[in-house]
C-alpha cells in the first residue's frame, strides 16, 4: 500500500498561493487540521479524510494517484524483478532437490 505523500498539500497550497486558512474555509475544517498534515512529525501526523482529499482534487484539478505517488523508479522495478526471478528460480531449484530425495528413499521410510 503506498503511502499519503504530505508535502503534496503542501506543494499545491504553495503553487496556488492558497493559506492554511483559505484552505481550511474550502473543506471546511480548522487550518491547524491542515498544518498538522503537512509540518507535524511523522509519528503525530493526522491523515485526511477521504471526503477533504477528494474535495482537494476537485479543487485542483489532480488525480487521487496525486497523493500517493509511486515511489519506485523504474531502475529500481527492474531491479526487483530481477530478484524476484533469482528467488522463483531458487524455490524452483530446492522443490526439485525435494522431489529428488523423495524418490531416492527407501520404501517404508
């Protein structure tokens, strides 16, 4: 699950030269609501609703998707296919070893 990128809000307030306050008027809620999505450390930090993030894509124009970015470069995606490959091949390599030990036994054993 991707996570809610805050400096997003923040991005947006700025590019619009939007205040806390008049952000705050828009989806009708307290500005320090806002402030503590966006400046509050990471452990006290408040998640938006889902009503006040659509209303704020409405507002400007921008994709839900927009919040939570993907964070994966593509170097890194193939990267990680590479180990997922590496890690199928293994399982691959020790479910057959199995196999092969389970026919080499003795009956009865």
């Amino acid at each position: 699950m991707r996570e809610f990128d805050y400096r997003k809000v923040a991005d947006l307030l700025s590019k619009y030269e939007l205040t806390l306050g008049g952000a705050g008027v828009l989806l009708h809620i307290r500005p320090q609501t806002i402030h503590r999505w966006i400046h509050a450390q990471t452990d006290q930090r408040v998640a938006p609703k889902m009503h006040h993030l659509l209303t704020l894509c409405n507002y400007f124009n921008v994709d839900m998707n927009y919040f939570f970015p993907n964070r994966t470069t593509p170097e890194e995606a193939k990267e990680i296919a590479a180990r997922k490959k590496i890690l199928k091949g293994n399982i691959g390599a020790k479910a057959r070893a199995k196999e092969r030990a389970a026919k080499n036994r003795w009956p009865g054993t």
